[in-house]
C-alpha cells in the first residue's frame, strides 16, 4: 500500500520529477548527494572541498534514504567549499576533481552554466578550472583549462554559458568540475567567496504520455531499494 501511494505521488508530481529526480548518485565515488574530500597538512600542500547536489548541500534539507532523490530546479551540482593552500616554501601545482556520478530517470537536455567565483593571492594567474559532463560513457561538454587570474585585490571569477547537453531515459551521467593551481609558494592560498556551480537548466523533456512509463521505472528503483 505504502508504494502504490508512493507510485501515485510520483506520477502526480511527474513534471517535477522531469527537471529534478535523480538517482543512485556517487561523489567522490561515495554513495550520497553530498560528501567531503580533505588532504591533511604533511604533504606540500593542504586542501579540503564540500561537493554536493544543490537541495542537501551542508545546511539544506536531509536526503533520505534514496536511491531517488529530489534535487533543486535547475540541477546543479555544487562545489560548496572549496580552500587549498601551499605550506611548504613552493608547490609545483596540485589539482582536484569533484566528480559527480548519477543517473538521470527521464530523458530531456539541459543548457549548462558555470559559475565560480573566489579569493586567492593578488595579481596571480596560476588558478585554473575545466569541466567534463560525461554522459553515458560520451563527452557532453570538456572544456579546457580556463584561466582563473586574481586582480589586485586578489579576486577571481567567472561565468561561462557551457553550451546544451541531452540524454536518454536511464542515462549515466558525470559531472566532473576542476581546480588547478600550478606554481605557489608557502601560504598562498585559494578559497571560495560563493559556491561553484555547474547548472543544468531543462529545455526539454518527454511528452506527459510518457510519465506511466517513467513512474513504473522510478516505482521499481523503490522496490530495488526495499530488497537491498
């Protein structure tokens, strides 16, 4: 009784579910929409990032058992801290990857934006970012490495149109956003003033003929999750 209930609610709230379910999502290879990644002091340098789907990033709303889940409309996915810093007399440069893996129930296309804007040591061009959305194995979008300059009071940003991305009904999709910092020295630190975003803004999505279909997919992902 309590999943037909849960299955009329789904197909109730089908146009929702078009722009914002996803399911048995993965960060950093973890299982969860939202997860932390540190490297402690002892190396050369020192770093720590909050990835998350924005609707459960830290101070949002608590995610529930899944594997579907509820995300925010339009779907970002959310560097929500980020900070690195050099703390040996010079780095030659490290990176990090925030890798989102999920899969997308119904099928629709998005335009995609980046946004990221942060702090670091003025007048500094060693910061740089990409993103790679993956889907089902083919590129989406791969940018190359952006330059993230610092002006003279140290600050940093950008937003970029990434183009349109679209999949099919069950897609894997990853989002895989990065930083980079080549050359620092001891202290110099980057950091986030807001968080960065990679935003898909649905453009399109299946006629409503196909929500029984899409339902039963999702109602069976529920019961997958009840014999685990």
């Amino acid at each position: 009784m309590k999943l037909l209930l849960t299955f009329a609610i789904l197909l109730g709230n089908f146009s929702l579910l078009q722009a914002t379910a996803i399911s048995n999502p993965l960060i950093y290879g973890n299982p969860g929409v939202s997860a932390s990644f540190s490297i402690p002091p002892g190396g050369p340098f020192a770093l720590s990032a909050t990835t998350c789907f924005v609707a459960f990033c830290p101070g949002e709303g608590a995610p529930g058992p899944g594997p579907v889940y509820v995300v925010s409309d339009p779907l970002t996915s959310r560097i929500a801290r980020f900070v690195s810093v050099c703390i040996v007399d010079s780095c030659l440069g490290y990176g990090f990857n925030s890798n989102s893996n999920f899969v997308l129930p119904v099928a629709g296309s998005a335009d995609v934006m980046l946004h990221v804007h942060g702090i670091g040591p003025p007048n500094n061009n060693s910061l740089t970012t990409g993103v790679l959305i993956v889907i089902d194995g083919v590129n989406g979008i791969a940018t190359p490495q952006l330059p993230l300059s610092t002006d003279s009071l140290g600050n940093f940003g950008l937003d970029l149109d990434l183009g349109t991305v679209s999949w099919a009904a069950g897609a894997n999709v990853l989002i895989d956003p990065n930083l980079f910092t080549g050359s620092t020295t001891f202290g110099q630190r980057f950091t986030l003033t807001s968080p960065y975003d990679v935003v898909l803004t649905i453009v399109a999505t299946p006629e409503p003929a196909t929500s029984l279909a899409v339902g039963s997919a999702l109602l069976l992902l529920l019961l997958a999750r009840r014999r685990i």
